[in-house]
C-alpha cells in the first residue's frame, strides 16, 4: 500500500491531464463548451483526489500544546506581543478545562 501511495498522486495527475487534452467522446454535443466542462470535471477531480489524500494523511485528532517558554525565540515573543497590542486581543489560554467563573 506504501509503494501504491507514491504513484497515485502521479497516476491521477496522469488521467486528469489526458482527460484535459483528449475530451471525452461523449461531451462532443456541448461544442465549445466541452472544453469548460472538462476543465470543471478536472477541477473537481483535482479538489477530490487533493481532500482525500489530505483525510488520509493527516491525523484525525492532533495533539495541541502550547510551546514551552524556552522553544519560543525572541523575535517572536516580540511578534506576539506587537500583534496583541495593534489588535487588543490576549494570550489565549491552553487546552484544559474551561476557566470560566460559573
């Protein structure tokens, strides 16, 4: 399944790309607008192909944690604070129960 994996993004891109430059019989009727219909069902395909192997690939849940102190470096501590301060926003607080006073 891993080898097949490293070829389908290169065999779909292969099928779509003839798709696009040989229409399909079939489409023959619509004349001119063939080609914009090839386009839309290659766009489609390309939108479909590209969720699914992103579904695939990416966890389903990821763990998120704010960085410790130390792994943050200056500039972007500087960053942070400058952009919280044109914006008015705050920190926002890390994963856990809600803080809320009830």
């Amino acid at each position: 399944m891993r080898s097949l994996s490293r070829f389908l993004p290169i065999l779909v891109g292969l099928v779509l790309g003839y798709l696009l430059m040989s229409p399909p019989e079939w489409l023959a009727s619509l004349g001119p607008w063939r080609w914009l219909a090839v386009a839309a069902i290659v766009l489609l395909g390309l939108l479909a192909f590209t969720a699914w192997q992103l579904s695939a690939n990416l966890p389903a849940d990821p763990p998120l944690e704010p960085a410790a102190e130390a792994e943050v470096s200056g500039e972007l501590r500087d960053l942070c604070a400058a952009s919280r301060s044109s914006t008015g926003t705050a920190a926002a607080s890390p994963p856990g129960p809600s803080r809320r006073a009830p």
